[in-house]
C-alpha cells in the first residue's frame, strides 16, 4: 500500500463524516445548542452544515472528487 493514497482510511474518512451529518439531523438540539447566538435561525444552519458533511462524505470517496472534498472539509 502506497502511503500516499490510503484507500481504506479514506473510506472511514468518508463514512465518519456521513455519520456526523446525518447525526445534525438525529439530534439536532446538541448542535443548534453550540451555535454562536450571532447566528440566526440555528436550525437551518445545523440543517446545511449537516448536509454539507453528508456530500463531502460521500465526495471524500469517490475518486473523481475526492481531493475537492479534502480541501472543502479542510476549510
């Protein structure tokens, strides 16, 4: 296995960042509860921020879009 492309941690990567997404939507109290008051409507951000971690999840492990989605999580 080459130690720059660890294709079985990149699909951990992928499902660990599915499964925190799909949890915004699960409970999304403990995350609208972390928001910054500054933000308003708490609820549509828990929503998109969750939505956002499922479609880089999934990016993270498809070949094509991959190294995008590495960055986006970065960012």
């Amino acid at each position: 296995m080459d130690i720059r492309k660890p294709e079985p941690l990149r699909y951990l990567m992928g499902a660990l960042y599915v499964a925190a997404g799909v949890n915004h939507f699960w409970h999304p109290g403990f995350y609208e509860h972390i928001m910054p008051l500054y933000f308003p409507n708490p609820a549509f951000w828990v929503q998109l921020s969750g939505v956002a971690e499922i479609l880089l999840g999934v990016g993270v492990c498809v070949e094509s879009t991959r190294r995008a989605a590495a960055w986006l999580v970065v960012a």
